[in-house]
C-alpha cells in the first residue's frame, strides 16, 4: 500500500528560508530502500505511526518502532527494511529548501520563536527517536486533507509550518544527533523523479525506462546521472541493489535465497556473483563476519 501526492504546489516561507513539499507519502513498507541520500537543501521527514522495521543511517543501524521519528537531511545516506511479520507503515515528506535573496534589509523582527525555529531545523543533518510531540496528529491531518481535496487544501502549508515547530520540541527535548554547515539550492524535480526510480523501482531499473520517465533521450539521460551523481546509470543501478542487498542480509531471518529473489536477481548464484564484486565478500561470509555488526548500535 502506497499513496504518493505529487507535484504539490504547497509553500511557505520562514525567515528568509522558502520552503516546498515535492513529495508527501504513506507507505506500508514489504520491500527495502536501499541507501541513499538528497541534495542541498533536501529534508526528510519520517514518522512511523505503527510496524517495525530498521534504519541504517550514515553507517549506523537503529530499530524502528511505533512512535519513531527521524529527519534526514542533505547529503545524510539512509537506507530502511521492514520487519517480515509485523513491517512498518511510515509517513514521508520531502521538503525543499531555497534561501531568498535579500535586496534591501528585513522589514522588522520575526515573530517570537520564529527564527529559532528556523535555525534548529535547518541545522539538524540527522535526527531520530522517539516522537514527544504528537507528529501524529498533524500527519494524519494533512494525509486527509491530501486525500478528500476539501476545499482549500492546497493552503496547508499552515499545517507544515506547525510541524516544523513539533520537530524542533523533539531536537530541544533530545539533544540533536547531527549539524549542518549551511546550504542554498532550488526545488529540483528533475531529481525527484530519478531518486524516486532507484529507490522504489531497484528491481527491475532500466535506462530506456528512466529515460521515458524524465522525457528524455537515453544519452541524455547518462549525461545527466554523470552530471548531477557523477556515475553512469550502471553504476546507480548496482548500487541500488548492493546497498538494498546489505540491508537485507543484516536481518538473519531471512535466507539468501529470498535476498537474491527481493533484489530480482533470477538466480542465488547470479546474485552471489554481483554481491562478491561489489563488496569483495559473497553473502555468506559477510554474514559470518558480521559485516552489519561492525556498527555500534545506538
């Protein structure tokens, strides 16, 4: 089960700072996104109102449980699976950032709070745990107003607004798990859609198929991964798979066999093949070497 609301023309301002929502999502995870990471300027927001699952973040591992709350932010690589009996159901939004061009002073102070507010969230690379704050309310506010286009639902940006308040009370109450340096960039949708691709389509990708998809030609298409990624569509695509494949095998329930099958591969030894070139490891022994295990749990 996945609803996806798309090409949104939700906005708002903070401060200097404009924000967009690309993309708003609810997904009942059975399948692994495999590790990834946004541009400048590029926040998610992930709650988890019910399941379980894991996280791998920056090379880190973290349960997943009802109530968790974490945002990933520019250049943070973060990947997640379900738990097979009981998997996750999450809410995501995507959030693009751009900082306005001042030509001529502010006009006055912001509204109390305001630009606190402002610089905890644009500062916070990485955040999670568990939600105080009541995140779930307001998701589940805007997933209905998305759902039943009441009247002026498009002016939800009131409703973001308030939850970018809710995630600062969560960075004040926890201290906060990353910074950030700074960032300017535009909404890019362009981005959006090859991203959405790798992650949600690793199965079965193809470069005529992202091509259609972007509008574009094929060599097109490669000129624009080696401009924005630095990597050709072969290389995306491998990792992918591989990324997908090493958060799979950290759960030892599953069987390598089901692995290779999650991942499309048509065999266990096609499979085994790729992972070994990749990782300099077969599947196998990096579960006996407890590659997954080298990362200090939180």
């Amino acid at each position: 089960m996945r609803t996806n609301f798309s090409d949104l023309d939700i906005r708002f301002t903070i401060g200097d700072t404009r924000f967009q929502a690309l993309n708003i999502i609810y997904e009942r995870f059975l399948r692994t996104v495999p590790s990834h990471s946004h541009g400048s300027g590029s926040y998610e927001i992930h709650y988890i109102p019910r399941g379980y699952g894991r996280a791998r973040i920056n090379g880190r591992f973290y349960d997943i449980v009802p109530g968790t709350l974490y945002v990933t932010g520019p250049h943070v690589e973060h990947a997640q699976t379900p738990h097979l009996e009981d998997p996750m159901c999450e809410y995501c939004i995507y959030l693009k950032t751009e900082k306005k061009r001042r030509s001529q002073p502010s006009a006055g102070p912001q509204p109390d709070g305001r630009e606190r507010a402002l610089s905890l969230f644009e500062g916070t690379t990485f955040w999670f745990g568990q939600d105080t704050q009541n995140v779930a309310f307001l998701m589940e506010e805007l997933f209905s107003e998305l759902e039943n286009r009441y009247t002026g639902f498009q002016l939800q940006a009131e409703l973001l607004q308030q939850l970018l308040v809710r995630l600062v009370r969560n960075y004040e109450e926890k201290k906060e798990t990353g910074r950030a340096s700074g960032f300017s960039a535009a909404a890019d949708k362009t981005s959006v859609i090859i991203e959405d691709y790798f992650l949600y389509e690793y199965q079965s990708l193809s470069l005529e198929e992202l091509a259609g998809k972007l509008g574009l030609g094929t060599r097109q298409t490669e000129r624009l991964l080696q401009k924005h990624y630095g990597k050709t569509f072969l290389q995306k695509k491998t990792e992918a798979r591989m990324s997908a494949a090493a958060i799979l095998l950290s759960d030892s329930s599953r069987s390598i066999t089901s692995v290779a099958e999650a991942l499309g591969y048509s065999s266990m030894e096609h499979f085994s093949s790729a992972f070994k070139n990749y990782y300099q490891l077969s599947p196998r022994q990096y579960r006996k070497e407890g590659a997954y295990h080298s990362f200090p749990e939180p």
